[in-house]
C-alpha cells in the first residue's frame, strides 16, 4: 500500500467551524481520485508539545501503488481537488508514508 498524509492549515480568515464545513463538502472530490482505496479526513481537536503552529486537519490517502498515487495527482479529479482546496486551505504539506500495523 502507498499512503499520502497531508497537514492542512486553514486560511487565517476562516473560523474553525467554517474550515469544518467546508472541509466536509471537500471529501468527495479525493475520494473519486481515480485509484483511490481509501481517503480518511481527521480534523484535529487538540494538539500537545508542538514546536509549530497546530493543524487543522490531517487527510490520508491510500492507493496500492505510488504509480496508482502518481496516475491519480496528474488527474482531472486531482486539480479540481485541488482548486477546492484552495478556497479554504492556506497551507498543505505532504508526506509519502510506509505504514505498518503494529500488533
């Protein structure tokens, strides 16, 4: 599996409570990526020993593939994800994640 976690900020003239909306009528848009297994939105609620400003929210995507991944960002869907995205997000970063459950 590939998994892609984004840290989402939100544009500082958003409430919490707006981002949360829009964020929410956000979740189609990455779960039609073509490839897509799984997209899990997590808004955050508190936050603990943090060295930089708190996120917002954290997404994961997940694909069986980093090629499935790479299909899916070149997509149509992908830019229109993206230009949503830019309505209330001021900030994302992306991380590239090899998951292993833990038993």
């Amino acid at each position: 599996m590939f998994r892609v976690v984004f840290e989402i900020h939100r544009l500082p003239e958003l409430t919490h409570e707006q981002f949360a909306e829009r964020y929410s009528r956000h979740g189609p848009l990455p779960r039609a990526l073509p490839g897509v297994l799984r997209y899990t939105q997590c808004l955050v609620s508190g936050s603990k020993n943090l060295f930089g400003p708190e996120a917002d929210a954290i997404s994961i995507l997940d694909f069986e593939s980093e090629d499935d991944y790479r299909r899916a960002d070149s997509s149509a869907e992908m830019q229109a994800a993206h230009d949503d995205a830019a309505s209330f997000v001021s900030r994302v970063a992306a991380y590239y994640v090899d998951p292993h459950e833990v038993p």
